[in-house]
C-alpha cells in the first residue's frame, strides 16, 4: 500500500510513494535524473526533520528508487518511528464527528482511523497543526470525546484526499476502537 508524502529534493517539492529507513520511491518520472546521480533531500513529519544526500538508484516508467547515503542510526530510527505513528494502516470508515478545541467546534466526518489516530474531512481554515483539542464522536448513542493534536493539514486536496486533517490520539482506545471499525467500518485499509 503506498505512502503518499511529499520531500524536496534538490530544492523542490517532490511527491512520493514509499518510503523507508533506506530510501524512498520519487513518482515524479518527468524529473530527468540519472541512475548513479547524486541528489540532496529532505522530509518532514511530524517532529522529525531529515535531511541527508541520496542517490538514485533506479528509474522507472512510474519515477525513481533514491537510496538515502551515510543517514546516522539516530536518524533511521526516528523514520522508523514515523513510519509507525504517520504511516500505520487505518480503517476506512464513515462517522459523524466533531473537533473541538480553545472553545470552538468543527463539525466533519471522520474518513479513516486507527487506535493512533484519524482523519477528519472538515473545513480547514480555523486549525493548524500542532492544536490540541478532543475528537467528539457518537456511537451507539454514548458520546465520546478522544483527546489528540492535529498532525497534519490538507488544505489542498494533497494525498487523494478531501479538505481535513489527521489527528494522533493521545492514547489508544482499542475496545472503542473495535466497535468503530464494526459498526461504521468499510472493510478497507487505507494510510
């Protein structure tokens, strides 16, 4: 399943489609880079920032396999674990909900989830990323509210997905979590 993320690379936004401790998959194939050329890359997530050197490894019709080059063990780490908080499989679900936060409320709907966090199609002018607020949902008639911070804002359309925001939960709630994906569930997995 890809990951859809953006890095810059060689100083400009880049899209990508996978990413790992070694490298990533660049689905841009117009870019004119050569297998052995070395390139300079960066990526956020979260609060990670990477910047390193890499070198494309491979090319083909869909864009180019780039090896990340001398990335420090602190540094494969910490995309590991962005890898497992930003990246992990979600359900896709359709549920009513709500994000409140410094008083206001945002009506939506939450797309996807997981026991770390969610997406929520809502419009997007009042929040930023890094708010703390709480996610307020129904289900089965019993009001629920899941603290969290906002990770990310789609304010254009980025990702195949619609206006929204992805929220990390503060902590899991697996039994809730379970019943969601249950009662409201799609039967598909989704990032």
């Amino acid at each position: 399943m890809p990951i859809r993320h953006h890095i810059t690379l060689n100083d400009k936004s880049r899209s990508i489609n996978d990413l790992s401790t070694g490298g990533c998959f660049v689905s841009e194939p117009e870019l004119g880079l050569n297998v052995g050329e070395k390139v300079v890359l960066s990526f956020k997530g979260a609060d990670l920032t990477i910047a390193c050197k890499g070198e494309v490894m491979r090319r083909t019709p869909g864009g180019y396999g780039i090896r990340f080059m001398s990335l420090p063990a602190v540094q494969r780490r910490d995309i590991r674990q962005m890898l497992k908080a930003r990246f992990t499989l979600r359900y896709e679900i359709e549920l009513p909900g709500a994000w409140v936060f410094d008083g206001k409320k945002i009506d939506g709907r939450v797309l996807n989830i997981s026991n770390f966090g969610c997406y929520v199609q809502a419009e997007v002018a009042e929040v930023t990323e890094g708010v703390e607020g709480e996610l307020e949902i129904e289900v089965k008639r019993q009001r629920h509210l899941l603290p969290g911070r906002i990770v990310w804002v789609n304010r254009t359309r980025i990702h195949e997905k619609p206006l929204g925001f992805g929220v990390n939960f503060k902590s899991s709630r697996r039994s809730l979590m379970r019943v969601i994906i249950e009662r409201y569930g799609k039967g598909k997995l989704t990032r």
